[in-house]
C-alpha cells in the first residue's frame, strides 16, 4: 500500500510532525481509498548543514538570498 516519504530540514516539534503524518494519511486515504492502517508516512530530517540549493547551504545566514541565485 502507500508509503509516503517527506524530506525535510531539521527543527520541526514532535507536535508538527505528527500532525503532518496524520494528515497526509489521511489525505491519501481519502483519494486513494486505501485503508488508513496500510498507509506508512516517515520524515527523513537532514540538517541545514547538510542541504543545499544552488550550491547555497541551508545553514548559511544569506541562504535565502544565495539559494535563488541563476549563476556565479
């Protein structure tokens, strides 16, 4: 059945990931119509030290500047 994997940055509260979970399966559940206990949901959390976008790190204070960036 479903299996729905979310990568994203680190930091977000049990509370937020948990709520994320549950709606996604839900969500699927609804549009797919498979059942709610064989849909598997889990969150990959890389650190911002870890991720890049246009070769900008996401820890990098001006990333959201540098990661928007077309050429050198």
């Amino acid at each position: 059945m479903p299996i729905i994997a979310v990568t994203t940055w680190d930091g977000q509260s049990d509370a937020q990931a948990q709520e994320l979970m549950q709606e996604l399966t839900r969500t699927v559940g609804r549009v797919t119509g498979a059942p709610l206990d064989k849909i598997t949901v889990y969150i990959q959390e890389v650190p911002r030290s870890r991720w890049a976008e246009g070769g900008a790190l996401g820890s990098d204070p001006k990333f959201p500047e540098l990661s928007r960036r077309l050429s050198e």
